[in-house]
C-alpha cells in the first residue's frame, strides 16, 4: 500500500523552485545591459536593440505565472500526496525549471522549426503534467479534498489546453514557416470549452 503525506511540504518546494525560475528569466537582459553599456549604446538602444529576449522574457514569465497559478488551483484539490503525485510534480518543476533556456535560445537565435518545437515542447510537457496531476487526483479518496474535488469541467479544461499544445507543438516543430504562430492555437481553449459545454454540459457538481 503507497504512503501518502500531507501536500504543505510539497507545495512549499515547488513555489520555491517556481520563484527561482521565474527570477532566472531575467539574468540575460541583465547582462544586456552590462553588455550594452561596455559597448556605448544608449538606454533607448539597449530596449530597441533587443526586443525579441524582451518579448521571450515577458512570454515565459506569463507562461511560468499562469502554469503556477494553475497547479495552485489543482492543489487546492488535494489533501494527501502519494509517490506518484510527488514523481509527476517533479517532473512538472523539470519543464519548469528548463524553461528560461529555450526562452533564452529564442531571445538569441532565429526564430525557426527547432527553436519554436523546442519552446512549444517546454510548454507541452508541462501542460502534460498538470493534466496527468488533475487526472491522478480526481476521483482518488485517499488523495482528493472531498469537500473540494476536481471537477470533470476542470480535468475536460486541462485535457483540451494539453491537445491543443501537442497540435502547437507538431506544428511548430514540423511545418516549416509556423513557428511561435502556432502557440496562438492555445487561445481557442476557451472557446473550445464553451462549446463542449454547450455540447455535453457537465453539472457543477462533478
């Protein structure tokens, strides 16, 4: 039988790893600035010179925040965690934790299949991971808050937004002239939603 322990411990660690991940974003234009100045450009040129590691920095911190926000919201659900939960929560903080170096490779190199796939395969794992979490939580007595459990809408809103990354991701990395224009896919999650809604309604209660 899995031992399971009480989440606090768990949910500390990962805000901790979170904090210094979403902290590390913004050592290279840091270090644009340091560059900037040995090599006379203005303050002005400093921001015009480098808006594409400006956007990839501001990208990836919204990515890291709603991420964060959104195992915030899993856990919420869960009283107890088991091996498994604390082996997908790890793996969760890996993604986590490798995305300021392929945001960096975006700041720094061109934008084309593999720099995309591999910003777009960052994300995909880690949008896997919340779904498997939400999924492994669900439904599991020994896991779940039965005064507060995972709801199918939820679990059905972390299955579409994970479908539509991997689609992001197939196509970033394979169709040639995509690109980061595939990761405006994911902004159809909520009208995907909307109309599974309308289509098989799922009570509040579940």
């Amino acid at each position: 039988m899995s031992r399971t322990r009480n989440p606090d411990r768990l949910i500390l660690f990962t805000d901790a790893v979170v904090a210094i991940a979403i902290t590390l974003l913004i050592l290279p234009l840091v270090e644009v600035v340091t560059e900037s100045r040995a090599e006379g450009l203005t303050a002005l040129e400093v921001i015009t010179d480098h808006k594409p590691q400006i956007f990839s920095f501001l990208l990836s911190f919204a990515v890291i925040a709603n991420f964060w926000l959104a195992h915030h919201r899993v856990f919420e659900h869960v009283r107890a965690y088991n091996p498994v939960i604390l082996r997908v929560n790890l793996l969760w903080l890996l993604a986590i934790v490798i995305l300021p170096f392929p945001t960096e490779i975006v700041g720094a190199y061109k934008a084309d299949q593999f720099t995309a796939g591999f910003y777009a395969g960052a994300i995909l794992l880690l949008s896997s991971c919340q779904t498997a979490l939400a999924w492994l939580i669900k439904g599991h007595r020994e896991l779940e808050n039965p005064e507060d459990p995972v709801s199918t809408r939820e679990l059905r809103n972390s299955i579409v937004l994970t479908g539509l990354t991997l689609l992001a991701f197939l196509l970033a990395a394979f169709v040639p002239g995509v690109t980061f224009y595939a990761l405006l896919l994911l902004l159809l999650s909520p009208v995907l939603m909307r109309v599974l809604d309308r289509v098989s309604p799922v009570q509040k209660s579940q």
